[in-house]
C-alpha cells in the first residue's frame, strides 16, 4: 500500500492571543505544533504499515521552511519520505488555492513515489478551522471521500473506515484510490522512539517550489488567487456571569426568578 498524509503546521492555539489593534493572530513567542487531527491521520498511517510492512507512507507539508519539523515529527513514527511545498508564490492562499496546490503537489510526487492508495488528511487544521482543504484536494483529484474517520482497515481492493456520525459509528467501505478525514479517535499518535528520531533527523525532506509544477494555473494560487477575503476579525466579548438564583425551595427560586424579570421590565 502507497499512503500519502498530509500535514500542516499550526500555532498552539492553547496560548493563542489576539492583536487588540490589528485583530490578527499574535505568532510572534506562539510554539508551533503538528495540526492534531493530522496526526490521528498519520497514526491510522502507522496502524496500516504495522499490519502490512510493506507500506509506504509518504508525508507532505505546505508551508514555510519552519513546517519542516511535521514532516520530520511524522517521519520518526512511521513517515518513509517527505515533501515541503514551499514558495512564496503560495503565500496568502485561501482554503481553495491551497488544495489546488496540494492536489497539483500529490500529482508530481506520485511521478517519483508512484500512485498512492490512500491519502489521508485530518478533519480540520486548528487554526484555520475551515474542515475545507481535504475534501478541496478530493475533488481536484477526482477522488471519492470519507470524512470524520476513526480508525480503517485495509482490504485488498478497499479500505473499510470506521466514521465518526452522530450517536455511534459508521462502517463505510471505499475502493482505492481514496481520500480520508480523520478526527479523533480512542487513541493518541504514537511516540517516536530515541532511534526512530535520530534516523528521522538523517532523512531528506524534498522541497517543492512552484517550479516544480510547470502546469500550475498562477492565477489560482496566492493571495491574488484566492476567492476568499477576510474582512474583519474580532473577539468575541466575554459574556457576564449572570445571577445565580439558589433560594431555599424551587418554588421560592422561582418566585424570584418572576419579581426579578419583572423588575428588569422583560415580562
Ligand atoms: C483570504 C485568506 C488569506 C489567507 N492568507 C494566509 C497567509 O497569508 N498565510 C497563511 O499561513 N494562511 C493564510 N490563510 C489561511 C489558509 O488559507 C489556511 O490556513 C489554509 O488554506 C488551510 O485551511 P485550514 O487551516 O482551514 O485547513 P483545514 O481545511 O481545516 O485542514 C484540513 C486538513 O487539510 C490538510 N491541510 C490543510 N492545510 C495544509 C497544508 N498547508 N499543508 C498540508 N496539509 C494541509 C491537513 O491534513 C488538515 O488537517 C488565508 C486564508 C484566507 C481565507
């Protein structure tokens, strides 16, 4: 089997701040840290070469050069090879240009890592939070899709993958080649081990600049070609306390609860 995980770096938005004057994300001091659900991605990744050997897993990034430590996290744990898209050609993309230059990424790289099975993405990047870019690369690939995947199990003509839906599980078959979201499931990635980290650190990770892909569309990649503006960003007020209302019986809070509506003019 050829897997394909894709991974993005994203702040640690546990200590995440706003700029009160420009209202855009502080990442100044922020630690950056593999997006979580790409790692739950990359952990069902492992799951499959522990059972099979043989599999390839194949980690790609887009992003500066600093998201060369995901690759190299996700290579200490499983990852075989790794590519970084990186230009500044891509810089400003929105949810729409970024999958394009993905899906335009997966196509050179299957030129030297050959056809993938699988490609596995998480459900949604904790900073940009839009859940787009995986089902985006899904349709420019013309690939089918499950989303909000669990665990999965690969079979010899399909992956069964366990997903996520409302009050239980759902067991969806699909045939490869595939794309999958993940979320999270039971279970944390994996530890890298002393070893596998050092070997990680010696491997390559090949850079993708956008002269890599001579037919890249231009107009469809960077700020020029993304439809999305943002126009404003703000934080939301935090809300009051409110009155708590704990009178002797339930009765009596409720008696108070009406003279106190009544006194603020609501009924
Ligand atoms: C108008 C506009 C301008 C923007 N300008 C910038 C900018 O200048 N700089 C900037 O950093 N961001 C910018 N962004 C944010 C950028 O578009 C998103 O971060 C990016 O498109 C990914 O979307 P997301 O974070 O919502 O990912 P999601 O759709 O939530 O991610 C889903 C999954 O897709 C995969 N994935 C997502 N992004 C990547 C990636 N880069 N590499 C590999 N896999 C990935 C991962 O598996 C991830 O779990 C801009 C957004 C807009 C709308």
């Amino acid at each position: 089997m050829n897997i394909l995980v894709c991974v993005k770096q994203v702040p640690d938005t546990t200590i995440i701040k706003i700029d009160p004057v420009t209202n855009t994300l502080v990442r100044d001091g922020v630690p950056s840290i593999l997006n979580p659900f790409d790692s739950y991605a990359m952990e069902a990744a492992a799951r499959i070469k522990d059972k099979d050997p043989d599999t390839k897993i194949v980690i790609v990034s887009m992003g500066p050069s600093q998201a060369e430590a995901v690759v190299r996290e996700c290579l200490a744990v499983g990852g075989d090879t790794g590519y970084l898209v990186s230009d500044r050609a891509f810089g400003g993309s929105d949810t729409l240009a970024t999958s394009y230059i993905i899906a335009c990424a997966i196509k050179k790289i299957e030129e030297i890592e050959g056809k993938f099975d699988m490609i596995f993405c998480g459900k949604q990047a904790i900073d940009g939070d839009t859940a787009q870019v995986g089902c985006e690369i899904a349709e420019h690939l013309d690939l089918p899709q499950v989303t909000y995947g669990l665990t999965c199990e690969a079979e010899a003509d399909r992956l069964k993958v366990y997903k996520e839906i409302d009050g239980g599980q759902q067991v969806v078959g699909v045939k490869y080649p595939c794309l999958i979201t993940f979320t999270k499931p039971a279970f944390d990635m994996r530890y890298p081990s002393v070893k596998s980290k050092l070997a990680a650190r010696k491997k390559e990770i090949t850079t993708l600049t956008v002269d890599a892909f001579p037919d890249i569309d231009r107009a469809c990649i960077g700020l020029k070609g993304s439809p999305t503006r943002v126009k404003k960003t703000f934080v939301p007020p935090v809300k009051q306390g409110g009155v708590v209302i704990k009178e002797e019986t339930d009765a009596e809070s409720a008696v108070k609860l009406v003279s106190l509506l009544d006194e603020a003019n609501i009924i």
